[in-house]
C-alpha cells in the first residue's frame, strides 16, 4: 500500500483504501534512555487531526524522556500483570504469592486483561472490575482485590511505563452499611402520609412533578432511574415499565447493577395519569415545535419542553413536603416507602424474592435494609398465632 506526506507534519502520512477513504498514520523516530535508535508508528486513523494529536503525545513523551510509555504503549492489563508477576515473585513471600497469582489469575485477567494498560480510565475500571465483584463478594474481598491491583498499577509507573496510578482515589462504598447507617428506616413515609403528599404534588405542582413522585411512590424506582425513562420503556396494553438506563447531571448511562435492568408491572392508577400525561406532553412540545417521539425522555419542563433535571426533583419534594406539613424525605426515600409499604402488609405483603425484582435489588439487600419492617412483622406474626389458638382447647393453658 501506498504512503503519502502530510502537509501538516513529515511524519505524518495517509493512504487510499479500497473504497476510496483516507486512513492516516504517523510514523516517529526518537532515541531510547540507552541511546538506541527507536521507531514507533501507528495505523487506521480515520482523520489527520487524530492522527496528528496521537503523534503530538508520543512527541512530548519521548521529549521528556518518557520513552517507556512510548515503547509499551501496546501493553494490555493482562500483559503487564503478567510480566510483574513473573518478575517479582521470588521476592514476594508465599502467602502473598499466592494471593497475588489468584487475583490476577482469576479476577483482574478476566474482567481487566483486554484493555490497555496506558488507556483504562476510573470509571472503566469501577464498571467492569470493582461492581461486578461487588455482586460476588464482600464489600472488604473487593477491597483487597482492589489494594493489589493498585500494588501491580505502583510497579509500573516505577518502571516509568505509566505517569502515575490514576486509580489511587477510588472509593468502594459499602451501600448496605450506609443505608443502615443513615437511618433509611426513617426516610420513609406512612401510607396516609404518602397519600397527603400526593394530594398535595396534584393540588399545588405542576403535572410533571405530580406525574414523577406518582411514579416513584407507586414503582420504587430510583430517581435516575425515572429521569432515564423513555416513552417506549411504557407498555400502556400490557401495564409494564421497563428500566434500562439511568440519566442525571453526569448524563445517560446503563444502570446501577444488572439486576436494575428489569420490567415490573403498573397499576391502573398510574397507567391512567400516564396516558394523561402523554397527551399533555405531545401539546407541550408542539408549542416549542416539536413532536413527541417514542424515544423522548418522559418527564419534560413545562417551561422548555425539554427533560427535567434530577436536580429539580429534589427542589420539588422539599416544597412539597413543606406545603404538606410532612417531616423530610429524599427522592430516595420514596423508594423506601414503596418497598415498606409493600413488605408491612402482614399475610398480605409481598415476598422478599418479589420486593427484590421490583426494585432491582437482591433479596440479601431488601434483608439488610428493611430489616426494621421484618421485626415488626415477626412481632405481628407471634401475635396472630397466638390469636388463632385464642379459646381453644391447645393444652397452653398457664395453670
């Protein structure tokens, strides 16, 4: 294949495929820390400008002597992990061997081992390496895991093959020590306490608002989680709502955990305001041209007809809460009071497994986190059993 100069820089060139479409490349020449003559070149830009911003970078490397970053820049987790350990475990004594071998082995390898060393950034790492051990291990397991692949990430910006560990800062919360922690067995509200704050959100706010705290009271889903709802996440025959993505300040992203990704039912209640809020959407956009579409984010601003911010929910409870002369919740807390109002239902109530799936958790976490409402239950339960033996003859007599 053919190589031409680019205008811009001697080492930058381009080529014409078969299609006829340029794809750029730069070719570098430099010195390495021992004198050697070094080249390092890179295919398959789509644009000069990428091309030439790639060739900038590895100028400034090998200009500030940084040439391992250069010469290793192929490098992949699973390669260098590889290389380290094979170095250094004579070194090691054998408990830290071990431990070390089995981590890269059988957790960093296979979450972490095809991408880049030199471009996995934070939030890659959370997703695909600290929450998918979350679901299998203890929130301390994770931590240790976490703690060695810092060590692994510390030897190569020893070895200058990384400017610095960018994953130093990351912080793995422990959500069920902090939800029992904080009390979010207060952060809830009474069935009738729920019913004064919907009343009033109908009575006093805007549709939207009334609309989103409707639906969160009624679904438990988180408030991202309905920032991120679509209108084609609404099955209006079959009464569901599926999630499958979260949206805020940060942006539109997947959700939380696998298990948020799910579709639960509705009730009549919030199929009929939805159908009503739909048809209010549809003339709300027409007044600022445009027309409602099946993939528009549900709840819109009366005053854009564009999405609402997560932000302006919370500014909404809190003036409705004070409308209404109720004690404080979050957002959040309207998911617990669906979750307790859903567990406190004596025989009636629904199961763990059920309350689980409807709010994308666990069982063990609906265990952890409502546990308060399961005392109450057992209490309820020794007392109706006691009242199912009330004036028969079950020899329980205390005489």
């Amino acid at each position: 294949m053919k190589y031409y100069k680019s205008k811009k820089d001697p080492e930058l060139y381009y080529s014409i495929n078969d299609n006829g479409e340029k794809r750029w490349m730069f070719r570098h020449k430099y010195y390495d820390s021992l004198g050697k003559r070094k080249e390092k070149k890179k295919r398959g830009f789509f644009t000069e400008k990428e091309a030439y911003q790639a060739l900038l970078e590895v100028k400034t490397n090998t200009i500030r002597g940084a040439t391992k970053q250069v010469e290793h820049s192929n490098y992949t987790i699973a390669t260098w992990f590889d290389i380290w350990y094979e170095t250094h475990e004579a070194d090691w004594k054998p408990t830290s061997r071990q431990q070390r071998e089995m981590a890269i082995r059988l957790q960093i390898k296979p979450l972490l081992g095809h991408f880049k060393l030199q471009e996995l950034d934070k939030t890659t790492y959370k997703r695909a390496f600290i929450n998918p051990l979350l679901k299998k291990y203890k929130v301390e397991t994770v931590k240790l895991f976490h703690r060695l692949f810092k060590i692994g990430i510390n030897a190569a910006v020893d070895d200058e093959i990384l400017p610095r560990n960018r994953f130093n800062k990351i912080t793995i919360r422990d959500e069920r020590a902090e939800l029992m922690a904080s009390g979010s067995n207060l952060n809830f509200l009474e069935a009738n306490e729920l019913n004064k704050l919907l009343s009033t959100a109908k009575e006093l706010e805007n549709i939207t608002n009334y609309t989103i705290f409707l639906l969160l009271a009624y679904t438990g889903l988180r408030r991202g989680e309905a920032c991120g709802l679509q209108w084609n996440n609404i099955d209006f025959t079959k009464k569901t709502l599926t999630v499958e993505r979260t949206r805020d300040n940060k942006g539109v992203r997947s959700p939380k955990t696998n298990n948020s990704y799910r579709t639960i039912l509705i009730d009549d209640i919030l199929v009929k305001q939805l159908k009503k809020y739909k048809k209010w959407c549809k003339e709300t956009k027409l007044l600022f041209g445009y027309h409602l579409k099946r993939d528009d984010f549900i709840f819109i601003s009366y005053q854009t007809g564009k999405p609402i911010t997560d932000s302006s929910i919370c500014y909404a409870l809190r003036r409705i809460i004070k409308k209404a002369d109720l004690k404080s919740i979050t957002p959040h807390g309207l998911r617990h009071t669906h979750a307790t109002l859903l567990l406190s239902q004596g025989k009636r109530g629904a199961s763990v497994k059920v309350v689980a799936e409807r709010l994308g958790n666990t069982p063990q976490m609906i265990l952890d986190i409502y546990g308060h409402t399961f005392m109450e239950l057992e209490e309820e339960t020794v007392q109706l059993f006691s009242e199912s033996l009330s004036g028969a003859n079950s020899g329980a007599n205390s005489e």
